[in-house]
C-alpha cells in the first residue's frame, strides 16, 4: 500500500523558515588536542569539563548505531525520550490549533507534554485487551491531527501492539505515528525502529533509563527518518547532551555482554515472579507483560499498597487509569528484592 504521509504539509511554518543556530562546536568539529581553541568563549583552564560537548554527540551515536544498526542520520539523542517527545510537539504542532491522540491508559507524559504546548489531546481507550482500538482512532483523526503516541510495550500494562494494528495506522494516517519503545529491550520482538524505511511517517523512541540501567543520566534516543531528523536538529538545544552523559554513556554501551545479562536476569526474574504471584490469593488478574514489570489486579488496591509500604516496599498503585482499576504495577527486581516482595504478599493474605 502506498503510504499517504507528505513531511512537508506536516512541519510548522515557522519551523520550516527558522534558520537553526549554529554553535562553535558545529561550525569547528575538529578535536586535535594540538588545536588552541579561542572560538567558544570558554574557560580556558582544563578540568575535564571546561570545554562544550560535541552537539551531534557522534560517539555516542556511533555506539548506539552499532548496538540497535541504525545510521546516525536516523538518531536524535534527547535529554531523556521526554525531550525528544516535546522536540516533536514543537517541530510539527501548531499551539491551539492541532491534536495529537492518546491511548489510555499510556505513559502520562504525552498528556502533559501536549498541555505544555497548548495542543488538544484526544484520548481513545485501548481495548479490552489492551490493544489499539483502530477504527475508533481514525474516527477521532482530522486535518489537525498530527501525531499518534503508541508505547509499546505500554505503560502501564506491560502488553504489546499487534503488528497488524500498528501497521494500519501507519498505512491511513497522514501524520506522524509515534511508537515509545522505552520497553522494548525486554521483549522478543524486533523494534520498529527496523522498518523506518518501510514507513517514512513512522517515529520511534527509546531511552537509556530501563533496559540499559542508567536512568540517572537522562539519555533518550529518536529514530526517524533521515528528513524528520532534520527537522528535529534545527530546534534542539545546542548542547543538550552534556559531557558527562556522553562519556558514561558511551563506556555502559562499551559494556553491551554485561548488559545482556543483566536483561537475561531480569527476564528469568519476571517469569519467576508470575509463578509466585499467582499463589497470591488477593491477586485476582495478572496482566502478561513484554517488560520488566507486571500489573496486577487486587481487591483493594490502595489497602495492600499500603501494607506493602509499611513492610518497606514501594510499589505503584495504577488504579487512576482507565482500565485499570484496583491495580498495583510492579517492578522486577533482583533477585533478592523479589523474594522479599513475594514473602511480604504471602504474609499478608488472609
């Protein structure tokens, strides 16, 4: 099927007019430590960190290229997925005049985001199942519809999209279908980020925080096309992934035999915790989940929140989410920290 999406009916004016800025760093890119650089207005005097870090952070991405196989001309690195999920609001919607869609319950950042930049967000609830519900999204598309955020696998069920669903979308939607992959490191399934070439209108994001184990650093990742990267590198900050990110980043990813066993871990953690929870006779549902954590479904969720807490175990409590009432959203942990949470839940039936 030919795809319908025209990038240029999609960016802002203003954006597609705006001369982007160009820092020193993109003007000289030369690193020779022979180099006397007086074009930054820098501190000249070395610390480590006195001089600006690379703009386009090519060795950071000539990592991640090597790790997921995607070119840097397809990369954006954000300071976490939520900037590169705002870069996309600002590049291609106009403030009170377009629309995104949403589909609870989901990560409740692209609501937020959305307010932030004064764009409708249109909400259709997943399924039962907790899939697409496709007919009646396309219902709520319009001219001004512009984006279609999908996290898959989703926050806060752990589900995956079905391929098929995801693919109609992509073929009979005129804008942007975004998929926030933040997950997908813990799931069998190939990522989406493959098939960029098969659907120029498709966006993919992920990040650093899960999977790879360094959400304190803040370091997300956006795979598009070479043309909505573009777009994208004209209103990023200058300098918005900061040296030490970079260099952390870069030494973890250098590490890729000791992260996989990390998810292998983890993998075989989570698969042992449904066997537990499902003793847990206050668990009435468990929701199967391509993630590294699980939803369950509880008689009352607030009370065994709670008594979880005074035990010293924190979880989430998800029951504000359509769909989602009486749920309590639980991390995979090591394998010590699982056994307390199953010994905790086991001492607290009655």
């Amino acid at each position: 099927m030919k795809n319908i999406f025209k990038l240029d009916r999609l960016v802002r004016p203003n954006v597609a007019a705006l001369q982007p800025y160009s820092s020193a760093r993109d003007e000289f890119t030369e690193t020779s430590e022979s180099m006397v650089f007086l074009d930054a207005n820098e501190n000249p005097f070395e610390n480590g960190v006195n001089r600006y870090p690379d703009p386009q952070q090519r060795f950071l991405k000539k990592e991640i290229g090597l790790i997921k196989d995607i070119s840097e001309k397809n990369m954006l690195l954000g300071n976490g997925s939520d900037e590169a999920l705002d870069l996309l609001f600002r590049a291609f919607c106009e403030p009170g005049k377009d629309n995104i869609i949403t589909l609870p319950p989901t990560y409740g950042m692209y609501k937020v985001l959305a307010g932030i930049n004064n764009i409708e967000n249109r909400e259709v609830l997943l399924t039962e199942a907790f899939q697409p519900n496709i007919p009646a999204i396309l219902e709520k598309v319009d001219e001004q519809t512009k984006m279609i955020f999908l996290c898959s696998p989703n926050n806060p069920t752990g589900t995956l999209f079905s391929e098929t669903q995801v693919e109609k979308l992509l073929n009979n939607f005129k804008g942007l279908v975004v998929i926030d992959e933040a997950y997908i490191d813990f799931s069998e399934t190939e990522s989406w980020s493959k098939k960029l070439t098969q659907y120029p209108n498709l966006v993919v994001t992920q990040t650093l925080s899960k999977a790879y184990g360094m959400a304190g650093i803040r370091l997300g990742i956006c795979f598009a096309s070479e043309e909505i990267i573009t777009v994208l590198n004209k209103i990023k900050p200058p300098y918005n992934i900061n040296s030490l990110t970079q260099e952390k980043a870069i030494n973890r990813l250098k590490s890729i035999s000791i992260l996989k066993d990390e998810i292998s871990l983890l993998i075989d953690e989570k698969k042992e915790l449904y066997k537990a929870l499902v003793e847990v006779n206050f668990i009435n549902k468990i929701i199967p989940s391509e993630a590294n954590f699980i939803l369950c479904q509880v008689d009352d969720a607030t009370k065994r929140h709670n008594q979880l807490v005074e035990k010293g175990i924190v979880v989430r409590n998800r029951s504000s989410q359509p769909l989602c009432e009486n749920t309590l959203r639980l991390t995979v942990g090591t394998p010590k920290e699982n056994e307390l949470l199953i010994t905790t839940l086991k001492q607290l039936q009655s």
